[in-house]
C-alpha cells in the first residue's frame, strides 16, 4: 500500500480532456480535484500488471513516434 498523509507537490502535465473528466469528477462529488487525482493514481498503482502492460504499450507508441 502506498503511503498516506505524507505529500509532496509535483506539477504534472495533464490533457485538457482530462483534467475536464477529473475536474467535473470532482466537482460532482464534492471532492477536490487532487484527491480525487491521488485517488485514481494510487488504484491504478495497485494493480502491477496493469502498470506493466500501460508501460509496454506506452514504450511501444513512444518507439513506432521516432524517425
């Protein structure tokens, strides 16, 4: 499990899509947007598999980009 209450800020690029998605998320759920966003991240890192395979595929876009 990952660590809780101890936070460090970063600035993160998002889309605009996505940051609207997370944003209204949020809003209609009376959250704010960060925890919402720490909220996703953290299920998302818990399932390793799905972490390998989103870098795979992500190595593999980045690869088929370069000239």
């Amino acid at each position: 499990m990952l660590a809780r209450g101890c936070c460090r800020r970063t600035v993160v690029e998002v889309r605009e899509d996505l940051h609207r998605e997370i944003r209204k998320l949020a809003l209609l759920n009376d959250l704010r947007i960060y925890v919402l966003a720490n909220a996703i991240i953290e299920d998302y890192l818990r399932d390793e598999q799905r972490v390998k395979a989103l870098i795979k595929r992500l190595r593999v876009e980045a690869g088929s980009t370069i000239c």
